[in-house]
C-alpha cells in the first residue's frame, strides 16, 4: 500500500523497509532529491492528531515501526490516516 501512495504522491521519492521497520523518504523534487522537511513535519503532526505516531528522521524521512503485535485492521487504520494526511498536506 505505501507503493500506491507514492504512486499517488511524488513527494514521496523513496520507500525502504523491511518486515515492519519502513522508511518513506520526501522530496521536494524527484531529480535532485532536495528534501521535503516541513512538509514530513507537516504530514507527521497531521498524523499525531489523527492517533497515528511516528517519527522523522533526517528531516524528511517518515519512520513507521508498529509493534510486531499490531493487528492487520490496526495496520490498514494506520495506513488510512498516513494516507488521508498525505491527502490534506499535499496538493497532487
């Protein structure tokens, strides 16, 4: 679902990850990759209000690491609020 969203979004220049531990690094342009750091600290409050939180690393990288007991409905509501404050903060 996180490659939808940056298919979505082209702020999202890059997904890494592995098991649960995912990266979505922002970028205010693709090519040279400037980073997009009021708009992760943007995104990521917009996320806290919603009960969704994480933190930013490097300024613009959202880190999600849920608990390795998180449910798989838990897991779609956490990527329904990402996805609706990708939504409400950035302008497609």
């Amino acid at each position: 679902e996180l490659h939808a969203l940056q298919e979505q979004f082209s702020i999202i220049g890059d997904i890494r990850g592995l098991g649960l531990l995912w990266g979505l690094e922002l970028v205010k342009d693709p090519v040279f990759k400037e980073k997009a750091v009021e708009e992760a600290e943007a995104i990521m409050y917009e996320c806290l209000r919603n009960g969704l939180s994480f933190k930013v690393s490097k300024g613009n990288v959202l880190q999600l690491c849920p608990a390795l007991t998180i449910t798989a409905a838990e897991l779609r509501q956490a990527l329904s609020i990402l996805a609706q404050a990708f939504q409400k903060i950035i302008k497609t």
